[in-house]
C-alpha cells in the first residue's frame, strides 16, 4: 500500500553534517508529520504541517527543520545541532475527511557514524 | 499535559489464550483513542480506533473514562498477532497530532 514515499531507507552521516530525508505523498491529504522512532521510547513528534506554508514544533524539534512548499512533499532536514541524531524517522499523513486517521511511510533509518 | 501509558513493554502468551494489552492516558478533555500496530517488517497502521466500535482481527477496545482507560482485548490469541501495539492519543476538536506510548511488544507462543 504506496501513498507515502519515504527515501531513502537507509543513511549513513558523518557526524557535523546535516542530512534531509524525503517524504512524498499522493493521497492529497493536508497535514503531515515527522515521527522518530527509538526502541522502548514510542514515537515521538518532530514537525508536523497542516496546510502548506505552514508546520509547527512537535515535542522534540530542537536540532530539526522542515518546509512544506507543495502539499505533497514534507522533507525533513536533521542538523548537526541534534545531539543523537541515530534513529528511526517516520512520515506521516492525515486528513480530515479519512476521519484524521493517521497514514505512516515505510520510515527511514539514519545512523551517524 | 497529554500523556499515554503502557505499563507493559513485553507480554507473552500462548496460542489460544486471551490477551490483554494496557492503555492509559491523562488529557482533561475529550480524547480520541486508537490503538496502531506494527507487524514484523511492515509499515506501522490503525488496528483500531474507539469511536468506530468495532472489533478488528478479533480484537476490541472499550473507552473507559472513569478508568481513563482505552485497554485492547482479544479472547483467543494467535501467533500471528506477534508484533508491536501503541496506544495513541489524539487531543480532538479537529488537532490531529496524537501522543503515542511507548509501546508493547506482544508475543504470541506456538
């Protein structure tokens, strides 16, 4: 079941270096958001975006920036302010008229070497 | 502030037997509960929801506001119910950000 393009699965970054992980979607839903995922900790919210032009803190956006330029696309950029950075990171979508249930991607791990 | 318990990080049961996984959340207003589950390799998705009512693969969760409970029951387990459960809390009055737990891992035993 596509609708939410995460890529790439699987990064590599060099400790100083920002990286951007992409997330597209096609099922024309308005709001968007960024999980991270760690073992024994849940998901946690980064970002999320419920119009385009327009995204809002979650509960651990220090050391995170997002856009959302087009309705379809919400990348997230991770930046060397983050302290630990090494996890796994899920997109997600919503829409009022899917009665605001919330539609994961496939997710990306990132891991600082 | 918003928050959702799951007191249990693992649980273990045999083939056939009933299973029981906690929630409990803290939030004053009116809460939406869903229950999302994450089988081995797949893509995390709704399982459940409370407002719906209804029971999916056999399971079923009751909202229990006095208790501030949203508890997922299923009578007869089966091994391929294997795989990890969160409970997710969603503020309502059209904010469609959720707070999730941290998660159970169930496993079902041949």
């Amino acid at each position: 079941d596509g609708g939410i393009t995460q890529s790439p699965k699987y990064l590599f970054r060099k400790e100083g270096q920002n990286v951007t992980l992409s997330c597209e979607q096609n099922l024309n839903h308005d709001a968007m958001y960024w999980y991270r995922q760690d073992p024994g900790q849940g998901l946690r919210l980064i970002y999320y975006s419920q119009i385009v032009n327009d995204f809002q803190k979650g509960d651990i956006a220090e050391g995170y920036s997002v856009s959302r330029e087009k309705k379809e696309s919400f990348p997230l950029t991770v930046t060397s302010a983050q302290k630990n950075p090494t996890a796994f990171y899920l997109c997600a979508t919503s829409d009022r008229w899917s009665g605001n249930t919330i539609y994961f991607g496939e997710g990306s791990w990132l891991t600082v070497v | 502030a918003q928050r959702v318990t799951q007191p249990e990080k693992l649980l273990s049961v045999f083939k056939g037997a009933p299973v029981e996984l906690k929630c409990n959340y803290s939030y004053s207003g009116s809460p939406e509960l869903f229950w999302y589950v994450q089988y081995s390799r797949q893509r995390l998705q709704l399982l459940l929801r409370h407002i719906s009512r209804e029971s999916i693969k056999g399971f079923t969760a009751d909202l229990n506001k006095g208790e501030t409970s949203f508890h997922l029951k299923k009578p007869f387990a089966q091994e391929e119910d294997s795989a990890m459960y969160y409970c997710a809390l969603s503020l309502g009055g059209g904010s469609e950000k959720l707070v999730f737990g941290k998660g159970t891992k169930l496993t079902v035993n041949p």
